[in-house]
C-alpha cells in the first residue's frame, strides 16, 4: 500500500517484536516517509491514543476475528471508515464471532489519507 500509494500515512501493527524488527527494517530500507511501525497489540491503539475515530482504512489479515477485534476496529474508525478484511467467510457468518459495530470489519495496516 505504501509504495503504491506514498501520500498516505500508513501505520503498521504488529505485536510480536521480531516481526516489527522487520517491518521497521522495510520502512528503512524503502524510505517510506509516512510509514510507521508500532510494536503493540492493536487493541491497545484504540486505548487513548491520537488514532481513535481517526482511521480512514483499516485491514485485516492473519487475526483472529472476535469480538474484541471487532470492537477494536469500531473504536478506531474514523466515520466513514472501511474495512479490508481477509478472512473466510465462516468466520464473518459464525455468530459467536461477530458483534456488528458501525463499520463492520485489523491488525496490519492502519491507513490516514493526507487531509
């Protein structure tokens, strides 16, 4: 996303700190500006931080789709928000495991459009 698209600002989530070792590693290597790497897990992001309700786009890849995700998601869409998500659909249709929120559908890529 972000070489094909450099104006945007970009803030990668990833939770294990060899993985974002790495990513940093890319960023560096690939110079991209409006790119960051945040070491936590995305849940913590909508926890008083300058993302809530502030994000323009958000994908998921690779998580566990709960409910906290979901709601973590909500917390950080901004409100015309969207969500890319790459998951089964059996999990999208399992009632244990979702919870519908205003922007229904984190954990890789957290996407700000230059304003």
């Amino acid at each position: 996303i972000a070489l094909a698209c450099s104006w945007l600002r970009l803030t990668l989530v990833e939770v294990r700190a060899r993985k974002a070792a790495f990513l940093r590693e890319a960023v560096r290597t690939l110079a991209l500006t409006g790119t960051r790497v945040e070491a936590v897990a995305v849940d913590a992001l909508a926890e008083d931080t300058p993302l809530v309700k502030q994000v323009d786009v958000v994908t998921v890849r690779a998580v566990r789709a709960d409910r906290q995700i979901w709601m973590t998601v909500d917390a950080l869409l901004a409100p015309a928000g969207h969500v890319l998500w790459f998951g089964g659909t059996a999990e999208a249709i399992d009632g244990s495991m979702f919870v519908p929120v205003a922007h229904p559908d984190v954990a890789l890529a957290l996407v700000l459009a230059r304003r």
